[in-house]
C-alpha cells in the first residue's frame, strides 16, 4: 500500500508538472518574501504546492496490564514443597516507558483561487520500548483437567484448596486419577510408611511461576495516507480560512512481546569457582568449578525441601526455580481505519516574513482489528516425553517427575489465537506552525501536531491468562480497546503554499 501511494504521488507531480516548471522557469521561487495587498490583505500563494516534514512524535503505550491474570486464579496459593505460599504477579506492561519517535510526513497539491486539492501521507518509524528485570512470578487462572495414572493410589495425595484438609488421597475412577490443574505437579514427601525405603511418597500441588529473568519489548508504528478537497473562503481582517474534506486510510499496529527464562528442569551447568551462574552473583561460591546434571541432582534429591534452583556446593539448594523455564509469548493488535474526514485550517500572515497556520481534522474511522495471541509455555518441559525412564522405578512406572508441571507433559505447550473485530474509532488531529518565508514562495515551518483516537485495539489489554478445562492456554480478552494519543514536534520545509 505504501508502495503504490508513493507511486501515485510521483504520477501526480509527473501530471502538474507544467504548471510547476513555469511558476520555476518565472523564477517565483527565488522571488524575495512580500507583504503584497490585495483588497487591503495579505494573498496567499495559487497553484502547485508541496511540503516535507520531519516529525518527531511520541506514541502512548497501552494501559498497564498486569503479566498474569488480574483476579485471584484457582493457583493463587501454590506449594513451594514445603509450605503454601500465595502467589503474587509482580511483573506488568506499566514497565515499559512511552519513547519519540521519527517519521516524515509528505503533501503535494494545487489550489486555484478558491478551490484546490491535496494528498498527504505520514510515516513514522516504529516506537519502540525495552524492559528487563529479575525474579518475576505471576498468577494464572487454571480450570484444566488433567488424567494421571500413579501405581499405588495411597502413595498419592491431592492438594484441595482447603485449609482444613488440604491433602486428600487418590480415588482411581477407571484406572485414571483427574487432578485440576494444568501447571500442577508431584511433590516428593518422604518414604512411603512400610514400603520400600528407596520409594518416596508425593503430593500434587500448584507449582510457583517464576522467572529467573524476563524482558518486556513493545514495537507501535502508525502510518496514514490522506486525500482532501480545499476551499479557499475570501480574505477577512483576522486572516484566512480554509475548509477541507476528504478520505483517510490509517494503520496502527501495537506489538508486546514477553520472554521469561529460568533454570529449566534438566541439563547441565556450570558454576564458577566465582560464585557466578550466568553472570548472576550467587549467595555461596564453590571452592572450585562445578558441573552439575540438574535432572539427575533433582532425582537423587527427593528429600530436598522445596521447588529450587541447584546453584549447588555441597547439596546447598539457593532459590526457587522456574516451572515455565524459557517461555515467550507475543501479543498483537493491527488497526486499520478508513473513513470521511472534515476539516478547518487558519492562516494569519504578519508582518515581514512570518504567517501562522492552525490545523484541525475530525476523522470518523471505521477501524477493522486483526488481533493475535500466540506462544509457547515452558519451551524445555512442553517438549518433554511423558514416558521418561530410567529413574526410580515408582518414577519410571507412573510417568511422574517431581517439579515438571503435569499438563505440559500431556498437552501441547503452544497456544495460538486470532480474531478479527470491528469498531467504530473516531479520530481528531490538529497543528499549530509558524512559518518563515526564505524566499518568496519557500518557507521553512516548525510547531507542535497531535492526533486523538478512540477505541484502537492495544497489545497489552489482548491476553486472557487463563488456562481453560481443556488444556487450552490462554485467550483474547472480551475489551482490548482503549485510546491513543499520538503527538510532537515537527519540522519542515513548504513551496508555493502561504
């Protein structure tokens, strides 16, 4: 679309470019400025005219959402393997800061006396916004139901969310024990009581959702291409008016993209003798370095209390660890508007070389929305084979691995979500330049522009952290509209149009 705009503004300078080259071969353009009168007021220029503009605007980010569902979840006490801890959502777009902008706005039309026409087109580079940060958790909403086949129903126990019986044991209805819960998972406990003292008995329970680390990245372009009729009222004592109407097309696209890493289930790292794990500062620093498999430390340590990142030196546990080890999630809100528009624009010429031009438009848009939520929960454990072996054999028998969440062992970890909506999204515009005349028909401008725009789909406001009954991650919210506020300076340089 860009392309073809661009394309058809060249055909349109092609097309007046008679009447251009003769105001040129007059030597108009190098004309020194002049107050001429006519009728007792200054005139303003006739025929072909154009401007180029270099904006630098800023584009408000979308209402600050929290990473995680805003309402308590059936997950908001977990079990940390040792207590019940409330989980908390300390991560939000509210991080991400508004930031400038550049972009160029391009005008070229004619006005004969008082009738005249102009197409106009503006193009801004991408906003964009970074924001990194430590030990973030959240919350989520999770109804799923999830089929588990342990081999000896006492040896496990469920947790209910009551804290007068928080524990009860499975029943097996048909072979299958049904647990609520997708990112749930077992708990050693200790031995079972009479069996086999290599054998541990486990609890399900909510897991915490944390991240090591996690960095928030938001990417708002806007472009829009405009055509207008111009009516040129007469001359008045305070200046002249212009009366403008015409169509706009207009795109506004938001993207939020979170990533969240953490030390995943298994593999194998390496510890300085520094005390340093990734670049982080640890709390205990081994006397050497260390390599260590963190799945076969988690399966020979089932008595470890809790759910822990082995930053290890002599069996020291150091943190809570990540369910959702290397995640990425992105959100994305597409805009495009088409409707009427109409319009009134002031100029004032004074004295010597200097004129004032005020610039408002009202835009009545009909907005068509494409909006997307897609990613991918826990990269390593959605990945993982539900029938690992090779471990304790009440392990390898009931396909149980203490700390991986059950659902993302039985269900795909992706999730993908698209819909298209449609609004009704008005939109007002408005600038407020000076110009000064170089010569007499070039004049370079500078001043302060805005745009309005109500009910524009946002990134941050699209994501429903819900986990449904069946498995399904996430979703789009019922309301991702909000308003946008678009504004700056700008700076440019006009031919032939005050």
């Amino acid at each position: 679309m860009k392309t073809i705009m661009t394309a058809l503004l060249l055909l349109l300078v092609i097309a007046q470019w008679n009447t251009a080259s003769a105001q040129i071969s007059q030597g108009r353009l190098w004309s020194p400025p002049s107050s001429n009168q006519f009728g007792g007021y200054a005139r303003l220029h006739e025929g072909v005219f154009g401007d180029v503009t270099y904006n630098y605007w800023l584009i408000t980010q979308g209402k600050s959402q929290t990473i995680g569902h805003v309402n308590p979840g059936l997950q908001s006490a977990y079990y940390d393997g040792n207590a019940f801890k409330t989980r908390l959502n300390t991560m939000s777009s509210g991080s991400l800061g508004n930031t400038f902008s550049s972009g160029t706005t391009l005008r070229f039309g004619n006005m004969i006396k008082h009738h005249g026409w102009e197409l106009k087109t503006t193009i801004m580079e991408p906003n964009r916004s970074v924001y990194q940060g430590k030990y973030g958790s959240m919350d989520i909403s999770d109804d799923a139901t999830i089929y588990v086949l342990p081999t000896v129903e006492a040896q496990y126990l469920y947790y209910t969310g009551s804290t007068v019986t928080p524990f009860l044991p499975y029943k097996v209805p048909d072979g299958h024990v049904i647990n609520s819960g997708y990112l749930w998972s077992w708990f050693p406990t200790g031995a079972v009581t009479g069996g086999d003292p290599d054998a541990s008995a486990y609890t399900l329970a909510p897991l915490p959702l944390t991240f090591d680390r996690y960095k928030l990245e938001s990417r708002i372009s806007h472009w829009d291409v405009e055509a207008n009729y111009i009516f040129r009222a007469h001359a008045t004592r305070i200046g002249f008016f212009e009366f403008t109407g015409g169509v706009r097309y207009m795109q506004l696209d938001d993207t939020l993209t979170f990533k969240g890493w953490g030390m995943p289930w298994g593999g194998t790292v390496r510890i300085d003798a520094n005390g340093s794990y990734n670049g982080d500062n640890l709390p205990v620093s081994p006397v050497e370095d260390v390599e260590i498999d963190l799945t076969e430390y988690y399966l020979d340590n089932f008595d470890m209390p809790g759910l822990y990142r082995n930053y290890a030196y002599s069996g020291t546990p150091q943190g809570v660890g990540t369910a959702l080890a290397d995640s990425k999630w992105d959100f994305k809100a597409e805009n495009h508007l088409v409707g009427p528009q109409v319009g009134i624009r002031y100029i004032k010429k004074c004295s010597g070389r200097w004129s004032l031009i005020a610039d408002s438009k009202f835009f009545a848009g009909f907005n068509t929305q494409n909006i997307k939520s897609d990613g991918i929960m826990g990269s390593p454990t959605a990945e993982m084979d539900p029938t690992f072996t090779g471990v304790d054999a009440i392990m390898a028998d009931s396909g149980i691995i203490p700390w991986i969440p059950v659902g993302t062992m039985q269900n795909p970890g992706t999730f993908h979500h698209s819909e298209t909506r449609t609004a009704f999204s008005p939109g007002v515009d408005f600038s407020l330049k000076a110009n000064w005349q170089f010569t007499d028909a070039i004049a370079f401008n500078a001043g302060y522009q805005g745009m309005y725009l109500d009910r524009t789909a946002r990134s941050s406001l699209i994501n429903d952290y819900r986990i449904s009954d069946d498995g399904t991650i996430f979703g789009i919210n019922g309301n991702v509209n909000q308003s946008t506020w678009m504004h700056g300076v700008s700076f440019g340089l006009t031919i032939n149009r005050f």
